[in-house]
C-alpha cells in the first residue's frame, strides 16, 4: 500500500471548519484514500473514504485532488469532541480480503474553545 | 451499523501469566479479523490476521506462540497473551471485515503486566 504523510498535529477553533491534509504522491490507480479517527484510548472510527471523485457524509467531506496525490479531510463545524488523531490510508479496495490496514502517525487535532 | 466488542475492555496481570482477550462482531459475520497493538503515543500496529476456521498470519517480529490467535466462529476471535512481561503492557485493538470490505473496530483492551 501507498504510503501517506500528514503534519503530526493541528489546532482549530470550536465551530470553524477543520481540514486535514494528506498526501498519497505514490498512490495507484486501484487504491481508495481511507480516513479514520482515534478518540483517546479508543479503537479508530471511520469516517469516510474515496476514489477519485470527492465525497460527503454525515461526519466530514473529502477532497481529492485530480492526480490524487493529495486529499484534504474536511470537519466542516468542529466541535471539542472532535478532538482526536486522524490517520489518512491508502489501500487497494473492492473486495480484496487481505487488505489490512496500515496506520501511520496520523494528525493529532486539538479543536479549543 | 456494524458493532465489534471486546472483552475484558482492560485487565491487569502478573508477570508470567495469561490473558486471554475476545473480540466479537456483534451484528454481522467476519471471515477475517485482525489484531493491532498499540504503545502510548504511538501508531497502530498491526500483529496479525486471522481467517475463520485456519491459522493466522502474523506481522514480521510477532512471535506466534506468545500471542495465540484462534478464530473458531465467525463472530468471534480470541488473543492469549501468553506468560506475559511488562513489555506486553499495550492496547490491543481488534477489527473485524464484513462481507463487503470494510473495517469496523474494537473499543480495545488496555492490558497491564505488573
């Protein structure tokens, strides 16, 4: 799997939109951007995932980028119990049952009042 | 949605015994689980992948038998740790695959080893 880098942390005000960067430059044609988050001293969550094309859910937006060698993670109304690492995945998907996950360091974000 | 439960959520042992710990898909069957640990301040790591009724896979540097992984249904996998050691002190994180691909995660199990 491709890998990703992410600045190790970030701060954002309580109700402004928080976006996370990523960047996958070696990312193949047949791998999806996942992204999840790890509340502290709890299993990660996931938030959302995409192709090429960007996505919404109820949790946040992705963005990404026409090469995609890049994505942004966007928290559009950031709330204190958004507070948490975020890690940014790239891995091959439809189906393949031995794709596993593979975390790297993740954004430590702080949302502060 | 897709709930994974693990048990004891965190335990604490004496140095040379085991412990056992469960994980559980409570609304859906998993034909593969997986198993990561985790170090204070640290990333996920993944040790390894178990399929339903056949021997796990571990990740380079996990000594299978110091962590005994069996996955006799497909709803539920179990890690021993074996005579653990204060090093063994970790969060361990399960998670299960569904049918389709996608991942859901165990709230963890924080052990330990005094």
């Amino acid at each position: 799997d491709a890998k990703t880098t992410q600045p190790p942390s970030m701060d954002c005000a309580e109700g402004r939109a928080a976006n996370l960067p990523c960047n996958h430059s070696t990312i193949s044609g047949n791998e999806y951007v996942y992204w999840y988050r790890q509340i502290h001293s709890q299993g990660p969550q996931y938030i959302i995932h995409g192709l090429k094309n960007n996505e919404t859910n109820e949790m946040a937006s992705l963005i990404i980028t026409e090469d995609r060698k890049s994505s942004t993670l966007i928290l559009p109304h950031a709330t204190l119990r958004d507070t948490a690492v975020y890690y940014c995945i790239v891995r091959v998907g439809g189906g393949n049952a031995g794709n596993m996950l593979t975390f790297g360091g993740g954004t430590r974000l702080m949302v502060k009042p | 949605g897709a709930v994974v439960s693990q048990h004891p959520s965190w335990v604490i042992c004496k140095s040379g015994t085991s412990v056992k710990i469960e994980c559980r898909s409570l609304d859906f069957q998993a034909t593969t689980m997986f198993w990561y640990r985790q170090f204070p301040k640290q990333s996920l790591m993944l040790m390894a992948t178990s399929n339903e009724g056949s021997k796990a896979t571990y990740e380079q540097g996990v000594e299978k038998d110091k962590f005994l992984i069996n996955h006799a249904s497909l709803t539920l996998s179990t890690l021993t740790v074996t005579s653990a050691h204060p090093e063994d002190s970790s969060f361990y994180i399960c998670s299960a695959r569904d049918n389709g691909d996608e991942q859901y995660f165990g709230p963890g199990t924080r052990l330990t080893v005094t």
